[in-house]
C-alpha cells in the first residue's frame, strides 16, 4: 500500500459522491470497500511513469427493483460520459470526476458485497485528526474551533441509543412543511430558512453535549436516509460574510490570534465575502449528526434578531 495514501472511511466517500454534481449519489449505502489496484496493494505512486493510480470504490447499496448493479453503475456514469461530450473534453480530464486525496474515485456496485470475489478492502470509521482529503469536490476543513473535533467524535461513538423523531421536542404543525438536504429530510418553516455550508456552522459555545444522543441521531440518519421522517431544523444567528471579515481575519492570522480573537481555525477568503456562517442557539445534536452524515450544507431556521443579515432572496 502506498504509505501517503490515506483511504477514506464510508461516510467521508458517501458524502464525495453525494455533492458531486454529475453524480449526486442517491443510494441507501450499507458498506464499501477498496477494490482495484490499492486493495491488491499494487497503486502506482504520485509521479508513476504510468501515471498514479485511480482509487477504485465498490458500493453495497440496497438494490434497485429490475435495476441491475451493473446498470446502476452505468446510470451514474452517463452524466460523466455526458458532460465530456457536451463539452468537447477528449482523452483524460480527471478533475471532472469525483476525487479522493487529490485522485480519481472511479464507482462501482453491489447488491450483495459477500458474493463477490474480487480482493476488497473495507472502508470503516474516519481517522481522527485528518484533514483536507475530500478534493475538488468536497471540503472535511471547519472554519471555527471545536466544530470538526464534534463531528469526528459522534462519527467514531458507538451507541445502543435509539433516536425516536416523534419524541423531538417542538414539533408543532407550524413544522410540517419539509425541506430535503443531500441525505436528510428537515422538518422546516417555510419564509425563515436558510442553507449554510457546512464548514460555517459554529456549536453554540455553551452548549452540553450529549454525545450519545448526536451519535444516535447519526445512525437514524444514515440507516433510514429516504424513509427517515423530518428532523426539526437546527436555529441559529446569523452572519453575512463581509470585505471588513476579511481583512480583519487575515490581520489575526498574521498576529497568531486567530482563535484567541475569532475562534476561527481558517480566515475568511476573499472569495467567501457574500456567503454566510451561523452561530446555533438550537439543534447543535441534528446539525452535528447531519455534518458527520457528510451533509455538505445544512438547513437553519434564522432566528429572528439576525435576519436583518440575509438577502430576502436567499430565505426559502
């Protein structure tokens, strides 16, 4: 095996191929594996005259009535295949596909992962402390403090605990309306909702975590996906990132007071001005388990003292 490759777990690769835009994932996920080159531990390195390997990834998901695995994969291969014609693109381009630590992800399929014979490597639970893998088409980084370490804690959490949606609290018929993320279902006010990125979500900094309760609705999420019934969405203040943001951002960095003065583990770029972070004051559990879910954006229910922040044409 290649000793700075560092493979994915199941939920970092599911939430890859899920933002991907030509490829959207929509499968309900049981396990992956590694299969190819880097599961018969025979990946060329980065600078191979053959050029380095591609990370192949085989995907056991429940299966499609009168779809075959072979034609599910052929499904999401066509808006590959399509946009390079659509676009003139001849010979490689393999910044359009999804990518793994800057590689290739090529995808497969399976119904049943136990009958095939091929050498498999499983994918589990992410490494703690990695950082920056996703590629193009992701992002694992957090803009504030504290905000990764959560989420790498109620991924790797194993609990008996079972997270029963009728019981969450507030669920007033005010809630009904339901809005979709990637993989999950919120419960949602129509006129007060807003999409935030997942690396600008900050916990409230007060808030008692209970970590098993996160991690248990982590697993209703990720098990029941399609089924799953609305989650209330998380509420939070929000701000709109400004040019003064910025500056301001880089100034502490320069210092080394960034997370004394900010909180922030990252300025703010130029290219974030216009775009928008939130501070929870409700739901730090739901949001953290859909950002361990790989939710790359969730929705927030703006509090009202903040919504002098947001462009009337960004609520939903």
């Amino acid at each position: 095996m290649i000793h700075d490759f560092v493979p994915p777990s199941l939920d970092e690769i599911v939430a890859v191929l899920t933002a991907h835009p030509l490829i959207r994932l929509r499968e309900n996920v049981k396990r992956g594996f590694l299969v190819g080159s880097f599961a018969k531990r025979l990946a060329r390195p980065r600078g191979s005259p053959e050029g380095e390997s591609d990370v192949d990834i085989l995907l056991e998901v429940e299966p499609r009535r009168g779809v075959t695995a072979e034609e599910l994969e052929d499904h999401y291969r066509q808006a590959l295949r399509q946009y390079f014609v659509t676009h003139n693109i001849r010979g490689k381009a393999d910044e359009i596909h999804p990518q793994w630590d800057g590689r290739r992800v090529d995808l497969y399929f399976t119904y049943n992962a136990d009958l095939e014979i091929r050498p498999m490597r499983p994918l589990w639970e992410p490494n703690p402390g990695r950082s920056g893998a996703f590629g193009a088409w992701g992002r694992e980084e957090f803009k504030f403090i504290g905000t990764g370490d959560i989420v790498e804690q109620i991924r790797s959490l194993d609990t008996d605990r079972v997270f029963d949606p009728s019981e969450d609290e507030d669920r007033e018929p005010r809630w009904r309306s339901v809005i979709y993320g990637q993989n999950v279902k919120w419960a949602a006010k129509p006129g007060h909702m807003l999409q935030i990125p997942r690396a600008n979500v900050e916990f409230m900094p007060e808030n008692i975590w209970d970590l098993e309760h996160a991690a248990s609705i982590y697993r209703y999420m990720r098990e029941m996906r399609s089924s799953m019934e609305p989650i209330r969405l998380p509420a939070g203040r929000v701000h709109r990132v400004t040019v003064a943001d910025v500056k301001m951002s880089e100034r502490f960095e320069a210092e080394g007071e960034l997370d004394e003065q900010l909180g922030m583990t990252e300025p703010w770029t130029w290219d974030e001005v216009g775009t928008y972070e939130t501070r929870l004051v409700d739901g730090n559990h739901r949001a953290a388990a859909a950002l361990a879910l790989g939710e790359p954006y969730i929705w927030i229910y703006v509090a009202e003292n903040s919504m002098g922040e947001v462009r009337k044409k960004d609520l939903k």
